[in-house]
C-alpha cells in the first residue's frame, strides 16, 4: 500500500504533466485521468511504474515501442476475475508515459473523452468506450478524484488557478483491515492461487479443499460468492491486499476493490 509520502509524491509529479499534455491535446478535464494514474499505478508503487506506464497501456497490434509482458486481472464477466497475461507498453520517463496515455486515447473509439468537462462524465465515457473491464472502474476512480481534492487540477487547467494544488485530504485510502483467525465472506467469485499475486497459478477444482470444492458449484476452481474463508495470512502488494485461507490465496482487496468482506 502506497504511503501517505508516496501519494503526495506521485499526485505532486504527474499533475503538472497531465496539465500540459490535457493542454496540448485539447482536454476538457484531466483530474480524471490523473486518478487513473494513481488507481492503475497503485500511486506509482506497481511493478508496471518502473517501466513508467501509469495507465494500464497495453501494446497492441499497432505499437511499436518496448513492451513488457505482466499479468493482470480482468473482469470480462461482473463479479469474477480471469488472471491473463498481456504485453504493455513501456516508456522512459515518466513524461512519455504521460504523453503516451494521450495517445492512447487518440484511437477513434475515445474521440468523445476530450470534450467531457467533469471528471464523472470523463470516466463514464472513457469506460463504455471500453478501458477498462472493472465493473466499477468509475466509482473507483471518482474516491480518488474526491479523496484527493483532484478537481483542483481542472481549474489549473483552465487557467483559474495559478498555483499548484496541494493533497486537499490527507486522510490515505486505506483498504479494509484482515486479521488471521477471523471469518470474512466472498462478495464476488474468486478464484483461489498458489501464491498472493496474479502471476500466481489458479488452482483447478480438484485441489481445492473438501469444504471449498462444496463452495464451487460450477467446478471452475473459483468459490462462489457468498463463500465464507478463514484468514491465515495476510500478504499486501502495493495497495493491493492478499489473504490466505486453507486452498490458498485470494485476492481480498484488489485495484480498490473490496472483494472479501466482514462477516456481518
């Protein structure tokens, strides 16, 4: 998880090149793509930061820059994530990578991104344009947007404030707290790994234990929503959350995605 230094850090860097290149390609709001920034970067903490992409670009049929293959996690079906493996474009500074993303967005499917002036209608527009797979990659991105006063930037943007915002809300996105020996309940399908990461195997049905395989209905390897888990260990990666529980490990809080839950 990104410190409270880290993210003022990164929001402090990137904002003033998301200014000029929002400037440059004529973009109506960029608070909002700077929140894709921290909430795909994980604040500039991820593996994909090191080779400076912030965004989640994947290459493409059409790039013909470095690439770097990662994986990732993808939510084709509403509630269920499919661990891949894909090639994503890798930069040399942090300002290709920002200019980058600009281009990115030149394809015709997001030619209607620019002209949206709020940060809401940016996000909704840029994800039916098809971004981003998470089911709420809007909600997401717009706690980023208010937890972090990112709305400063748009007046920036349009020359109506000259100064440089500060982090409006100190207060860090905390994922929630998991303790070893507590019961919590799945609130999507998960898939269960041999480690805590998406580069880590899924495992099929057949390894699950006797109590989980009672919990994957459909024998995908996946537990059912509604599963209740016992925590063994907690693991974090970035902002990212992993937990242990008897098959394996389980993604509990992912990209800002709550998917493990208290018990009520």
């Amino acid at each position: 998880m990104a410190t409270q230094a880290q993210i003022t850090a990164f929001i402090g860097q990137i904002g003033p090149l998301m200014v000029k290149y929002a400037k440059v390609n004529h973009y109506q709001c960029v608070s909002a793509a700077i929140a894709q920034a921290c909430l795909e970067s994980a604040f500039g903490t991820c593996a994909l930061s090191k080779y400076h992409n912030y965004f989640g670009l994947k290459a493409g049929s059409s790039w013909k820059g470095a690439v770097v293959n990662m994986r990732t996690m993808e939510e084709y079906k509403v509630g269920t994530l499919t661990a891949i493996v894909d090639g994503f474009r890798a930069y040399d500074s942090m300002e290709a990578g920002v200019a980058g993303y600009y281009g990115f967005l030149a394809y015709s499917r997001y030619r209607t991104v620019k002209d949206q002036a709020t940060p809401e209608a940016y996000l909704k527009e840029i994800k039916a344009a098809g971004y981003a797979t998470s089911s709420t990659y809007v909600q997401n991105n717009m706690r980023i947007v208010n937890t972090y006063g990112l709305k400063a930037w748009d007046a920036v943007l349009h020359g109506t404030a000259a100064e440089i915002p500060t982090i409006a809300a100190i207060t860090t996105m905390n994922p929630p707290e998991y303790t070893v020996g507590k019961v919590y309940q799945l609130s999507v399908e998960l898939n269960v790994r041999t480690d805590a990461g998406t580069w880590a195997r899924k495992l099929t049905h057949d390894e699950l234990t006797l109590n989980a395989k009672q919990n994957d209905r459909d024998r995908d390897g996946a537990l059912d929503r509604g599963t209740r888990v016992t925590c063994q260990e907690v693991q974090k990666d970035g902002s990212d959350v992993w937990i242990r529980i008897p098959s394996g490990w389980v993604a509990a809080y992912f990209k800002g995605n709550t998917y493990i839950r208290a018990v009520a």
